[in-house]
C-alpha cells in the first residue's frame, strides 16, 4: 500500500444507465430480479442506503456527523441527480412482480419504480475522481464500485453476490478491465465478503464525515 487520498465525503462519487441497457435478469432468489435504476427511484433508493448505512455504521461517526451525511449525501436530491449524471450507474435488486413470498409489512417497504420493493442497490462510478494514484489502477481502464447495500431484511439470500455480478458485468460492457471498491477498514464482515468474491487489498484511502476521519482498504479484482 502507498497512497492514502482523501475525500470529504463517506464514499466517493460519479454512464448513463440510458446509454447501455441492463436488461432485467434474474438473481439467485426466483422472488428478486436485476435492473438499472432510474430517477424515480431515487426516493427508495436514498431510504434504503440511509437506513442500511445508519443501522450497521451510525455508531462510528458522531450524530451530527450522522445527520449531515444523511441529509446531504444521501438525500433522495442527491440520489436522483447522481442517477442522473452520465458517469454513475445505479443497479437494483427488486422484486419480481408475480412474487408469490410474503410480503413485508407496508411501513417497512421500499418501493422503487413500478411500485417494486427495492432489496438491493449497487453503484458504479465511470472515470471516477476518487481513484487512489496506485499502479494496479488507471482511472482511463477501471471503474469503481462505490456502493453496494442489501436491505437488512434480506441479508444471507445471494443478493449482494448478484449485485456483484451485474456490477462486473456492466464493467466488462463497459470496456472496463478492472473493478474497485473501497471498504472501511474495521467492516470485517464486508471485507471477507470481497476477499470470497476474489477482491485483493491493494491500497487504502481517507476519508471524513465532517470531523470524523476514516480509512478505507482499496480492493481490485480484473474483469
């Protein structure tokens, strides 16, 4: 490891979910199907990564750190015109329409376009400006992936595996020949998560949530 860039935000942001389709496939769940985000989802996309991020890493940053991340960085404002942006790529998890599974309780819903439930996002970042000047990566050949959350609900049923997936295979459509992320560097559960999807530790980079300073492990893996 050598260089530690900084951002100021929790995670790093930046092709156009319009400009290459996504066709909607099926995950390794026959209740769950994938597809490119739009901006209609932004609402249900900000509940479901504000709610996720709050429950598993609000304890490691102050409550106004908490509160001005969620209101600024994750707000449905800033989901929708991140979505919107050329360089991001938004993939969902939802539900299939002809599910026959219990459903969860209304109040506890995400609901995405199509009134779908929303399980899972991930979110790829083409020529991303957080790419940490390391010699495994050139930001003109890789992408990162900045975000990928699962709902808490449905934690253990593959989805954050066929997020990865599509993920990768968006990259490959891309022309992209490696994938990156960036994982804090205290979330073990995360990082063994990636080391079994074949990820490899290769740098690290900081970051702050206002007066809070984290570090992030840079993980690679060739597409």
């Amino acid at each position: 490891m050598t260089t530690t860039p900084t951002s100021t935000r929790l995670e790093p942001s930046q092709a156009d979910p319009s400009r290459s389709s996504l066709p909607a496939s099926k995950s390794e769940s026959s209740d769950c199907s994938i597809r490119l985000a739009t901006a209609e989802d932004a609402p249900a996309v900000s509940k479901l990564i504000s709610e996720t991020w709050s429950t598993l890493f609000g304890y490691s940053v102050s409550k106004q750190d908490l509160d001005t991340y969620l209101s600024t960085s994750l707000s449905p404002e800033t989901i929708r015109s991140e979505i919107q942006e050329s360089n991001n790529v938004f993939i969902l998890a939802v539900t299939n329409s002809h599910s026959t599974s219990t459903p969860t309780p209304s109040g506890g819903r995400i609901k995405g376009e199509g009134n779908e439930d929303i399980l899972g996002v991930s979110q790829l970042v083409v020529n991303s400006k957080s790419t940490p000047s390391s010699s495994t990566l050139d930001p003109e050949t890789s992408i990162e992936l900045q975000r990928i959350y699962i709902s808490l609900k449905t934690h253990g049923k593959g989805l954050g595996s066929s997020l990865i997936r599509a993920s990768e295979e968006k990259g490959r459509e891309l022309g992209r020949k490696q994938i990156w992320l960036g994982v804090w560097e205290n979330n073990e559960k995360a990082l063994k998560f990636y080391e079994k999807c074949e990820f490899k530790c290769v740098d690290e980079k900081v970051f702050y949530a206002g007066s809070s300073r984290r570090r992030d492990l840079v993980m690679v893996k060739d597409l």
